[in-house]
C-alpha cells in the first residue's frame, strides 16, 4: 500500500509540474500576441517598408534624371551631325562653283567625280592615300578632306552609310 501512495504522490506531482508548464507557456503565448508587442511588430515592418519605398523612389527620380541629359544630349549630336552634313553639302556646292571650268571640258568621268567629290575622298584614302595627299590630288583642302572622311565615320557609326 505504500507503493501505491508513493505511485499517487509521483502522479500528481507530474500533473502539477505539467500544469506550471502549460501556464508558462499560455503567458508566454499571449505576450507575444498582445497587442503592444503586435503594434511594435508591425511598426518596424511599416519603417522597413517605408526607408525601402524612399530608396526606391530616389533611384528611380535619379534614373529619371539620367534619361534626360541623355536624351539632350542626344538632341544636341542630332542637331550638330544635321549642321555637319548641310556645311558639307554647302561646301560641295561651293566647291563645284569654284572648280568648275567651262562647259564640255571635262570627261564624263571626271564630271562624276566633281559632282561627288566624297566618293573620290572614299576611294583614295581606302587605297591608302594620306589626307594631305587625298586633298593634293583632289584640289581640296585638308579640312575638307578631313570633315568628308569623318562624316563617312559617322554614317558608318550610326548604321546609316550609304
């Protein structure tokens, strides 16, 4: 009979300890879900997400900016690539009015070549012709030479020779 006060004793004292334990945990259950501690939480969470929203934008305003001076400068080599191919026009007219002897001298040939005088730049200097010998040959001069070589450069760059 013994056993079984001691078997009885053990028992509740397990019971006992299990409920301490339950108790324990049931508060600490309820901490963690109570409001102040759910308010805290989500209050870190709203400061996170709202530094993250404010990085975000500033890149994207940085970006924005960006695309701008890009696309004035853009502007900007359009407008001056437009200013270099109208001198250049103009300076073929002035050429052929300079350079041009009197009616039926030249053979046809060199009537082409007159009239396109950057075809003839093209030629020479992919045949390996210096630019101050292109221009000696031609009868232009080196500015000349260099500013029709560079617009081919260009045309080239831009996917545009023709």
């Amino acid at each position: 009979m013994g056993r079984e006060y001691l078997l009885l004793l053990l028992g509740l004292l397990l019971i006992f300890t299990a409920v301490l334990k339950l108790k324990n945990i049931t508060a600490d259950v309820f901490m963690q879900h109570s409001p102040a501690h759910t308010d805290s939480v989500l209050t870190a969470e709203a400061v996170s997400w709202k530094e993250m929203r404010e990085v975000v934008e500033a890149g994207l305003y940085e970006q924005e900016e960006i695309k701008q001076k890009l696309q004035f400068l853009l502007n900007r080599q359009e407008q001056q690539q437009e200013a270099v191919e109208k001198r250049l026009q103009e300076l073929e007219k002035l050429l052929l009015l300079t350079v041009r002897p009197a009616a039926g001298q030249l053979p046809a040939a060199e009537a082409a070549v007159q009239r396109r005088p950057q075809q003839e730049v093209y030629r020479l200097f992919e045949q390996g012709l210096s630019v101050a010998e292109v221009a000696a040959q031609l009868e232009l001069g080196r500015g000349e030479v260099e500013l029709i070589l560079g617009w081919q450069k260009a045309k080239k760059q831009n996917g545009t020779f023709s």
